[in-house]
C-alpha cells in the first residue's frame, strides 16, 4: 500500500519564501491539506462503491 505525504513544513517555507506572511502560509498549508484529504476521501468512497458493485456481480462470491 502506498502513503502519500504532504510535507507541510516545506510546503509552508515556500510559501514564505515566496513573500507570504507565517500566517498566511499556515493557512494556505492548512487549506491545502484539507482539499487534498477531502479530494482523497472522494476517491476512496467511488473506488469502494464501484468495486461493491462489480463484487455483487461475480457468482459465489461471499463478501
């Protein structure tokens, strides 16, 4: 299985390099973060539906 990481202190660095303020790229990391967990969340409820789904179809299959 493979983990995926934000590596929000770098993420938060560029960002201040960039010219963002500390609070400014701790909420823009914080946001980030919550759009990828979310966008991950969705994903992970389509591909479970879908594989329930053709599951149901295979014969004798006891899920």
């Amino acid at each position: 299985m493979t983990t995926l990481v934000f590596d929000t202190y770098d993420f938060v660095r560029r960002l201040q390099d960039a010219g963002f303020s500390e609070t400014q790229a701790e909420i823009l990391t914080q946001l980030q973060q919550e759009s990828v967990d979310a966008t991950l969340e969705q994903f992970h409820n389509v591909f479970c539906c879908k594989l329930h789904y053709y599951l149901k179809r295979v014969p004798d299959y006891d899920y």
